[in-house]
C-alpha cells in the first residue's frame, strides 16, 4: 500500500522496491523465494470468489515446485480467504501461509517485514500440511482465525484453537496439534459463486425485513446469534422464514457472536426453535469458516440433506 490523494492503495512497484530492499531476503539462511502476482492488485475489501480461485490455481499450478507458499493479503478479508483455501486445497500436504501488514511495508514501523520473514521460514518447514495465517509471532489455523483489532499489531486471534506456533527467539512449532500428513493427492476444489447471506441478530431486529431475501436462490445463510446460538424468543417472524427456507433447500447455519465458545442449539429454549426447524450448529466455527464451508460444500455439487451433515463435521480442523 502507498498513500494517495484518496487514501492508501495498492501499488505493486512499490511493494517490488520494499522486497528488493530487505537484505533479509538475500541472506543464505532464507529459502530461495519466487513471487507471483495476481494482476490487478486489490485492496482485501474488494476480494471475492473468484480471487479465491484465481490464488489457488496459482498454488495448484507450481504446487510441485516448491515446498511452500506465501500470500502477502491485506488484513481486512485474510481470515475470509484462510478459511476459504483451507477448504479448496484438497489434500493440501505443504504450508501455506497467509500474512501482512497492519503498516504498509514500505512506511517506517512496518511490521510486514517481520510478518514476511518469519512467514518464508515456515513455508519451508515440512511439518506444517495446512493452509495458515502468521502474524505478530503467532502462526494460526487459518480457517480458526478472526481479525480482532484494526488498529494494534497484534490483529488475528485464534479464540478456539491454540496456536500452530510461536515465534521467538526460535520458531517453537506445536505439532502435536497440526494436521497430519494427507494419503491423497493433492485437488484444488474451485468455489462457485452461489448465493450466500450473514443475518447479525441484534435486540429489536425485525427479522420480517429479511424475508423478501429468503427465496428458492439463496443457498446458505449463516446466523450470528446470541450467546450459545439463541435468538429473541419474541422472534416469532424469523422462524417461518427459517423454515420456508429449509424447505426450498436452504442451508442455515447458526454461528455465534461471541469470538470464544461455541453454539449448543437447544441448551436453552430461545434456541431450540431453531434447531426445530432446520438450523445445524455452527459448533466453534467462525462465521468467515462457516461462510467459505458453505461454498465448498455447493461447489462440491452435494444434496442439501449432506451439506447440512457436513456443515457439522470437522473436515480442515474448523471443528473439535
């Protein structure tokens, strides 16, 4: 990013300069590197299906080439797509890091260059077979990863998984939780862009408001709720919607707003309804993960019956 009139932007010369510039990079103890760029360069914000696809091509292209990969991404949308290519990356048997910047790299106080160098380092070590985000000394399980602040360093947490690693002194790698190695062979799945909608419940929401967007089209929705998954238990609208919706094939998974625990449909009555209508529990899941779950699973041209199966059945470490 470099500043503009209009704010910071994307400015791929510029990063190409800061790259040069870091003697880090040519020292004898940093993997030799590669870097490919996928034109044009975007800010996060603007990120969608189709740079999803167009980042795991790239990765299904050279996947035999290198033993690793690194995606420099803006933070906006980075759990979005960690959640996404951890799906996608079928059989996935080589790291693949997500990491930036919270300052641009080329500004003073950066801290991309660290994020950078430590991500190359793990991108070369063989144990780690998962698609993750490192930054701020943490490497995370990517589809287990929120932004949690906009403004400090410290910008992604893992709120229901630990840490992959820790970096200090040394790279302190705890692989007694990472994935194990795949017995297939590597598949990228790519994502089709199937209509997808996030439904935050707050106090005095009318959710009569949403029931023009509930039709045969839509194709998964994720709800934010309350707590362990409840709802207004005067919300006596949204559950003939839920269940139009279930009926014509719609996928409803409900996540929680709070960034620790998890949904228990039916621990309390305002969230049994739900679950009696055709709601699956979004367990721990993050909603950037049951959102990018949901595309994978339509793209794998499953029934409805077994997507809502699948939605409750850990298949990347998304789930205990």
């Amino acid at each position: 990013m470099t500043r503009t009139d209009a704010g910071l932007a994307p400015d791929l010369q510029a990063l190409y300069k800061s790259l040069t510039q870091m003697p880090e990079l040519q020292i004898s103890d940093m993997p030799d590197w590669d870097m490919y760029n996928i034109e044009p360069l975007l800010d996060s914000s603007n990120m969608t299906v189709d740079e999803w696809n167009r980042i795991g091509m790239v990765i299904e292209e050279h996947y035999d080439k290198y033993d690793g990969f690194v995606i420099l991404h803006g933070t906006d949308t980075m759990a979005y797509t960690a959640s996404a290519l951890s799906f996608m990356l079928e059989n996935l048997a080589k790291p693949v890091v997500i990491t930036g910047a919270q300052i641009p790299l080329g500004e003073l106080r950066s801290d991309g260059k660290d994020n950078l160098i430590a991500s190359m380092m793990i991108a070369a070590n063989e144990n780690v077979r998962e698609v993750c985000i490192y930054f701020a000394d943490m490497l995370m399980r990517g589809n287990r990863t929120i932004k949690y602040s906009s403004s400090d360093l410290i910008a992604f947490r893992s709120p229901n998984y630990p840490p992959l690693a820790n970096a200090g002194i040394h790279i302190e790698y705890n692989e007694s939780i990472m994935r194990k190695a795949p017995t297939e062979p590597f598949r990228l799945q790519k994502l089709e862009n199937v209509p997808i909608g996030v439904i935050k419940v707050f106090p005095g929401i009318q959710f009569g408001l949403f029931e023009s967007i509930m039709t045969e089209s839509l194709k998964g929705i994720v709800i934010e709720t309350f707590g362990a998954g409840n709802i207004p238990s005067t919300a006596s609208a949204l559950l003939p919607i839920i269940e139009k919706a279930f009926k014509h094939g719609t996928i409803i998974t409900v996540c929680t707003q709070c960034p620790l625990g998890k949904v228990l449909l039916g621990a309390y009555q305002t969230s049994s309804a739900l679950k009696a209508v055709g709601a699956v529990s979004g367990n721990e899941m993050t909603t950037e993960a049951a959102v990018a779950k949901l595309y994978y699973l339509f793209s794998k041209g499953y029934d409805a019956e077994e997507i809502r199966r699948l939605m409750e059945v850990n298949l990347r470490g998304e789930l205990d």
